[in-house]
C-alpha cells in the first residue's frame, strides 16, 4: 500500500472506486506489455530530438568555420535566422510530443492508483482472452457486465497460464452518471504492469468471493469466448444470497416468503453473511415481549446482525410467536430493556444517518 496523492489530474475526481488499485506502475512491464502508444509518441520524440541536435550541430560547425575564414560574415544573420526558426519548430514539436507522453504516464498511473479493482479470469490461450466481472450501476440497480477481453498474458513470470487461472484486473470506467450505470469499463491485468508479487497478491486478496462467484456463474451463463461487453441478467437473492437468472427471481422469491403453518414467512431478508455485523451481541436486547399476548420472540441472530448494518433494512411489523402473526413494532417492547420496538430502531436509524448522512442506496449492503 502506498500513500494516497490528494487529487488525481487526469481521472475524474468525482466518482470514487469500491475497491481502488494503489497499485504502482513499473513502468518498463507497461510499456513491454503496451508497446503501441508510448511508441507512437517516443518515436517521433527521439527522432525529433536528434534532428534538432544534428542541425544545431552541422550549423554550428558552418558558423565555426566561416567566422575561422573571415568569408560570407554578411549571411550571418539570415542563417541565425533561419537556426532560430528551425528550433522552433523542433521545439514545438519536441514540447507537443512530450506533453502528451507525460499524460500518458500520468494516465496509467493513476489508472491502477485510482482505478477499481475487479476479478479476471483467463478463458482462452490463443489469443490469450481474460474475462473480467463488475458492476457498472452508478445508482441503486445493479448493471453486472462481463467484459472478455485480450491481454498480453506472455509476459507474465510463468507465461501465459492456464485457462482458469484467477487474475486481478484494475479498471476505469467510462459513460454518463445519469444514465444510471457506465457505458464500458477497460480492465488490464495487474502482472502486465508490475512484478511486485506482493502487490500482485494483495491486489488478488481484495477481491470478495462474491465476486468471483458472479463472474464465474456470468461465464457458464454466456458459454462464450468471444470478445465483448455482456450483460448478464442475474440477481442476487435477499433472503438466500443465490444468484439467481433475472426472468426466475419472482418464482424463486415466491418461495421465501411463503407463509408457514405458524403464519410467518418461510425466510426472512438478510444482509449478506460476509458484510453483517460481526461484534459480539451480549449488550443487544434480543427478545421481545407483546403485552396484548403476553408473549415472548426471539429475534433471529442472522436478523440482528443484519439491521445492525442497515437498520432501514426492515418495516414496522415483526412477528409474534404466540399470535402467528405480524405485529406492529409500536405494540411489542424488548425484555432486557422495557424500550419499545419501534422507539429502539428510530434511534438506530437516525444513527445511522448522522454517520452517513443518508440512508444506504442498497438495502441489501
């Protein structure tokens, strides 16, 4: 990990990565493994740089040998006039092709720095073709997108590796914010541009399992490995955490909140495991009371570490045990503290807003 510059030039400073790279670019392994554009601007560059020296040079010598001659001295100023014209124009030349060099620099690295972090995997070996997962909402609704790609995998420590292998990609994305997801997104292998094997592998450890699990039901749901931008119709269940194909998810969800003999749902939503609250709940009230039945619920552990996270997470009804049913949170009232249901999640709610200013965009995170 490196330390964070305060702003980035060449990358929009307003939108933010869920999982940035501060990655640092070798760049010898960048411009080996994308030779094109550096080239295109070195070349020239370089070749700018010794015309202007060459011509400086064959100049000076002439000026040298006519002022040894004491012969022509009258062309003297027109010949100073037309080196200071020459350099000019090589200056400028020189100063454009340089520019735009040092953004291209600045560019790649503040891709990796700034960029998002997202799991790769390679799919095909000739040419080597990396598919890449990510999400490119911008606002509540997941847009997950696979993107197969090729990368120059051959200059890898161990060469191309096998199809399979786990790659972790850094990406910039592209489009308008108010359509509510990204256009595009440009993934590129972190071992094409480093061979810190420590950033690689800490790069590589960021990625969630979930992550991982999308991508690689998003590739048996494509059955492809031809290069392109896919969308992938999944959705991840909030009571199971299953991903589950988009046109089946009213059937598969159906079967969660089917009411049981006792009259309550068969599931109830939860936040994923990986992301609910992970403290010890010995100061957490955990049962409740309903005066009107004189009876007492427990509220289910995986629910309590889940509105901890997200106290918005749930409406005003939860249910009674003793009359199988659904009861207004103003009606019951915590056994360990006397407070009422719907007082104690009021209070966790406006918590929760002073500390994020607003209530969270996914409900489910």
């Amino acid at each position: 990990m490196v330390k964070k510059p305060q702003r980035p030039l060449t990358v929009d400073g307003s939108t933010h990565a869920s999982n940035p790279g501060n990655l640092l670019v070798n760049y010898f392994y960048w411009i080996r493994s994308f030779p094109r554009k550096p080239i295109q601007l070195i070349l020239p560059l370089a070749i700018l740089v010794v015309l202007a020296f060459l011509t400086n040079w064959i100049f000076g010598f002439a000026l040298f040998a006519v002022l040894r001659e004491g012969k022509s001295l009258h062309l003297i100023p027109s010949a100073l006039f037309g080196i200071a014209v020459f350099n000019i124009f090589f200056g400028i030349g020189i100063f454009w092709f340089l520019k735009k060099l040092i953004f291209l620099a600045i560019r790649i690295r503040e891709h990796f720095f700034y960029g998002c972090v997202n799991p790769g995997v390679v799919v095909a070996l000739k040419p080597p073709l990396i598919a890449v997962f990510t999400d490119l909402t911008t606002g509540k609704t997941p847009h997950y997108t696979i993107k197969i790609l090729p990368q120059p995998l051959k200059w890898m420590k161990n060469g191309v590796p096998p199809v399979g292998t786990r790659l972790a990609t850094v990406a910039l994305y592209e489009g308008n914010l108010r359509k509510g997801y990204w256009d595009d997104f440009y993934p590129v292998v972190v071992d094409c541009v480093t061979g810190n094997q420590t950033d690689i592998q800490r790069v590589l450890q960021s990625i969630p399992d979930w992550e991982w699990e999308h991508l690689e039901v998003g590739l048996g749901y494509l059955r492809t490995t031809k290069p392109g931008l896919y969308t992938i119709p999944f959705v991840r269940c909030a009571f199971c955490h299953q991903l589950v194909f988009l046109p089946l998810y009213p059937m598969h969800k159906d079967k969660h909140t089917k009411l049981g003999a006792d009259g309550q749902m068969t599931d109830h939503v939860t936040i994923h495991p990986e992301r609910r609250y992970q403290g010890v709940l010995d100061v957490v009230p955990q049962a409740y009371i309903h005066p009107n039945c004189g009876g007492i619920t427990r509220m289910p552990e995986e629910i309590i570490r889940s509105y901890l996270v997200n106290p918005f997470l749930y409406n005003e009804y939860t249910f009674c045990c003793e009359c199988n049913n659904y009861i207004h949170q103003k009606e019951l009232y915590w056994c360990e503290t006397g407070q009422c249901l719907a007082d104690y999640f009021q209070e966790l709610q406006q918590d929760y807003i002073r500390q994020h200013g607003d209530r969270p965009p996914n409900p489910f995170v």
